[in-house]
C-alpha cells in the first residue's frame, strides 16, 4: 500500500485556534496546584538522593526543608518546603506551597520556573539536565491539560469498571517528578491519546512476512486462535482481502497491532522500504475501539470489554522511559508467565496464596536483527505488540478489580477514592486484610521460587468484594521478573529466554533478569513492592486517617513472620532473601535521569520492615 494514501490519524489536529485559546484561558488555581506538585515531587527526590544539600528544621507550625540557591546576580536565595521524613524508608513528602525567599527578604510563593534557574541549574556533573527540565514542563502543562477537562466530583459510579478507572486515576506516581511528560505527544495528541481523556483509539493493522517477524506464544494457546478472538469477522474479512491482494494469505504472515501514533510518527516513515517492498502489509484500521490504561501503551478494549489487553509500542518517553517494546522481551512474556503459572500449579491450592497471574500469551515483533546494520538502533523496539489475559476471565461471582495504585487516590470533591470501604470494614481491620492479600502472593513467589518481581503498583489489581480486598492479580511480567538461576527451588525448571542483545543493555543497565547475586532478586521486589506501592499507601493512610506507619509496617512484619512459621520448608530463603535486613537497595531514578547510566545508579535506604523482623519483636 502506498503509505501516502493511508488515513489520516484520528484526534490529530491541525487546528491551533482552539488550543491556543484553551492555554489562554487556563485556570490559575489549577496551574498553581500542579506546579506545587511537580515542585515538590522534584524536590523531594533531589533531597531524598542527596542530589542537593538541604537543612531540616522544627518550627512552631511543623517540620520543613530548606534549600539554598543561587539567582541570576549571583545574591543567596532560599527555598523553604514543609515536609517531613516519613518512617517509611525515609522518604521525603513535601505539602503545601513551597516559598521562595531572597536577600532582600521578597517572601514570595516558589515556582518551578524560578528553582530551575537557581537550584537545578546549578547542580554540578549533570549530561542530561536541559531533556531532564523539558520532561519536568512538559509534565506541568499536561497535566494541568488533563485537570481542565470536566472531571466528575466522585468516582461512585465507576468503581465496578476497572477499564474506566484506568483513565480517571490521574494522581499515581507520587514519586516521580516526570509523571505525565510524555515526550513525543503534542498537547492535540495528549488529548487524542492519554488515559485521562478517556478517547476510542482506533489500532492501525499491519502484516509481517514470517520470515521477517518473530512470536512467543503460550503453551495454552494458539497464535491464529488469539487473533481470531482478537479481531471481528469483518476485521478478518477485510485483512484477508488485503492479503490476497498481496500474493498472500494468513498463513504467510504475523499480524500486529500499532497504536496510530506510532504508525504515523514512527513506523511509517522509519520502515517506508519494508511498507513499499511488501515486507510489511498495511492491512486497514480495525473495527473496534480501544483506550488507554495508565501506562498509555497498554490499551482495553472499549467495545468488548472482555478481550484481551494489547500492549504496543510506542517511541514516547514517559515516567523518563522510552516506551518501546524490545524482541527479546515480547517473545520472553509467554515463556515467563508459563513459567510462573506452571509452578504455581505445581505447588497446589493449599501452599499457594490465592491470586492471579495475568499471563502474556502472545509477543509479535518485528525482527530487527534482518534490518541494515546502520538502521537498527533507529528501528529498536518500535514494532511489536503483546497480548495479555483479561483480569475479567479470573473474577468469581461478586468480585471487582480495582488498580492497585488508585487505592490512594484522591476524588475532585477532596475525600478518598476508598473513603466507603474504610468506614464500612473498619481501618485497620481493612489495611491488614489490603496488606495480606497483597503481599503474601509476591512474598512467595520470592520464597516459596526463589523469584522476585517488579511488582510496583501499577502491576498489581486488587480484586475486592463490596470494597474488601480478596486476593490481587499481578501483571507485567516480560522485563519484571529477576532470579538467581542456582537460588531457584527448582532450577531445572528455569526458563529457556530469548537473550537480550548488547545495544540493549548498553541502553538501560537495570534491565536484565537473570543475575548471580540474591539481593539484586530481593531488592528488586522490595524496591517497587515495598518502597514504591506499599510505602504510598502507608503514607497515604497517615496523611488522611491517621493510621500510624509504625502500625502499618508492624502488621506486614507480623503478616511475614506468620507465613514463616507456616512455611518452614522455605527456612534457607527466609535468610538468604531477607525482607527484614536493616537496609534495601532503591533505584535513584532522579539521579539517573540526571547523570545518565555511565555508572549505577542506587542507594541503601533504612528498611522500615527492620525493627520488627527479629523473633522478640512480636
């Protein structure tokens, strides 16, 4: 097919009038309050990293930060944040609206734009400072993008659509200062395309010459079958005839699904020699309409709800990460959930937490490798697609998914997303139970396997019923899982995975799944499930109900230690992954952003878990 006449990408305007008036007539408070964010989320990283030096004072009104800059005439300037370190890993929580005070004691409301040019600016050794701040003003008015829509007050009415709170949790990644940057979008396809907005997305078809593709497929399933119950009749219709009209049929060929952003910035005019050769078929756009979940490239099924999810790629930087999709990962995510769903059913109902692995029954990607040498790098990763298992197909009667790291959520009427849920179960009785059926899962898997998993909040679905957590479902699993193959229980069982290429590696040091060192397999779990998800919600159940951290971190270690003396058969883990060691290892995910990867880049940070492991402490 001539690329020139393929159709034109939907939601992608050309029209600037109605932008330029809706950054015309933005809402001040809003934009304050997102700048307040993004500042503060900032801050809190550079401090909790020890990027810059900051002075912890007790006031009369609370506990704050100071920081110390300098302005453009090189005088003294201050930045005072109210905050605190929390006892939860020692994280940094700022509140309120940052100061900025200077030598001719102007007291005046902070601004990102002003603690840019006289902090971060001056940080010394940074490479990627000038992408680092594009990432930071790109969050800001994206979000405030998102923040000036209609937004209903309360979420009530949606709280038994999972897909739909997908799009409507809009204050995750409490952590990370670049949370909506989403480097490649313009605002008209920020609004096209991002969850919040809640818009169909309609996925561009293609076909690969087999000789040019490769798949991962789970045992369980069959790849034609899969995209069978992928497509409509009419779709099918429609690509076959596409095909003939090629020389071929379905059997020459793999089919992929491409988000339209994708095709129109990226695959079209990077793979034009593929597209004009027939390496690549464009097929048409498919029936049915899709939306995007938190992640952007994760996309539900809007008209049938019960389909798998697709996970695209897609060249976007978000979060600080490009979004693509590498070929050793796509074809990895069948024989890892296998893997995992194989030995869970090994072990048996009665050793096994009850939860749920989404598996990732089919990869599909381009295979680069066949490509020029000198068009690899710019082709890494952009084609490919995986298909994961419907959280819908696991639920029994009465229960609802939920996502994990929309628990802490905060409605536009100013009261929790789970303010019902605490008042009819009861605070702790409903944290401990949220606590147990949340960590046990990953705990095993960690001891019962000797496998840990990057189970941070987004990976993770509660499953409730009328608000009371009963089990979760855990996802994600093709560049999440890392083990010590000689510290598995059964490593001859261990997978057989598809290597990840030097280019790869070269790109993101931490991205790799096998390793020789048992607490890269612990820290890795404890890194994104204890220090990212739980720890948000610890804070979060403080800030908003007064529930203690001391008593939040207690009930996991007792939750912990009652699974060990359930599970002695497990006892040399128990030591060599030990959750309760004095310090972890974290990720410095500001720190890196800033430096790059030329060395690595973590810390060792007080393990709340700690004074509570010990046999007396109970």
């Amino acid at each position: 097919m001539n690329i020139h006449t393929s159709p034109a990408q939907t939601g992608i305007s050309t029209e600037q009038a109605p932008l330029t008036a809706w950054i015309n007539s933005q809402n001040d408070t809003c934009f304050q309050a997102v700048e307040n964010r993004v500042l503060r989320q900032l801050v809190q990283t550079l401090i909790f990293e020890k990027i810059i030096p900051a002075r912890y004072d007790e006031t009369s009104d609370g506990s704050q930060f100071i920081v110390s800059g300098k302005t453009a005439l090189d005088r003294d300037v201050t930045y005072i944040f109210a905050g605190q370190r929390m006892k939860s890993f020692g994280q940094v929580k700022l509140t309120g609206q940052p100061m900025r005070w200077a030598a001719d004691n102007d007291d005046s409301p902070a601004s990102l734009s002003s603690f840019i040019d006289e902090v971060l600016r001056h940080i010394p050794g940074t490479i990627n400072l000038t992408p680092f701040i594009e990432e930071l003003e790109q969050t800001l008015i994206k979000d405030v993008q998102s923040l000036t829509q209609p937004l209903a007050q309360n979420l009530s009415g949606y709280l038994s659509d999972y897909n739909a709170l997908e799009g409507l949790i809009m204050d995750a990644h409490s952590y990370h200062a670049c949370y909506k940057s989403r480097i490649g979008f313009t605002l008209n396809d920020n609004e096209a395309f991002g969850p919040e907005f809640r818009r169909d997305i309609e996925l561009v078809w293609v076909a690969i010459k087999n000789d040019r593709a490769n798949i991962g497929v789970s045992g369980d399933y069959d790849y034609q079958r899969a995209i069978d119950n992928q497509l409509t009749e009419n779709d099918l219709s429609r690509f076959g005839r596409s095909l003939a009209q090629a020389g071929l049929d379905f059997a020459d060929v793999r089919l992929l699904p491409v988000h339209p952003w994708q095709w129109h910035h990226k695959i079209a005019p990077t793979f034009h020699r593929e597209i004009r050769d027939g390496t690549i078929i464009y097929l048409g756009i498919g029936e049915e309409a899709y939306r995007a979940q938190q992640s952007i490239r994760t996309l539900a099924n809007n008209d049938n709800a019960s389909r798998p999810y697709l996970k695209v790629a897609m060249n976007l930087t978000n979060t600080s990460s490009t979004r693509i999709l590498a070929n050793h990962t796509v074809r990895n995510g069948p024989v890892i959930t296998d893997w995992l769903a194989g030995l869970l059913a090994e072990s048996g109902a009665e050793k096994t937490p009850d939860f749920v692995i989404l598996r990732e029954f089919l990869g599909a990607s381009f295979n680069y490798e066949s490509l020029p040498e000198h068009r690899r790098a710019s082709t890494y990763g952009s084609l490919g697609a995986v298909w994961r298992e419907n959280v819908t197909q696991y639920l029994r009667n009465g229960e609802v998914a939920f996502p994990f790291n929309g628990l802490p959520h905060m409605q536009q009427n100013g009261k929790p997303v789970i303010d019902g849920w605490i008042k009819q179960h009861g605070l702790q009785e409903w944290t401990a139970q949220l606590i147990r059926v949340s960590v046990l899962p990953i705990l095993h898997l960690l001891y019962a396997e000797g496998i840990g998993l990057e189970s941070h909040g987004q990976n993770i679905v509660l499953i409730h019923k009328n608000g009371w957590p009963e089990r979760i479902a855990l996802k994600d699993f093709h560049d999440g899982v890392r083990y010590s193959p000689a510290d598995l229980a059964q490593p001859q069982k261990a997978p057989c995975l598809h290597a990840a290429p030097a280019s790869h590696l070269k790109l993101n040091r931490n991205s790799f799944i096998i390793t020789d060192d048992v607490n890269a397999v612990r820290d890795f779990t404890c890194d994104a499930f204890f220090f990212i998800a739980l720890a948000e919600i610890a804070i979060f159940l403080n800030r908003e109900y007064g529930l203690a951290e001391s008593w939040f971190w207690q009930t996991t270690a007792g939750i912990i230690k009652d699974y060990q003396n359930q599970h002695p058969e497990h006892k040399t883990r128990f030591a060599k992954f030990d959750v309760f060691a004095p310090t972890i290892q974290v990720e410095e995910l500001t720190k890196r952003r800033l430096f790059g990867d030329g060395e690595a880049r973590f810390m060792q940070v007080d393990n709340p878990l700690h004074v509570y492991g010990a046999r007396d402490a109970d």
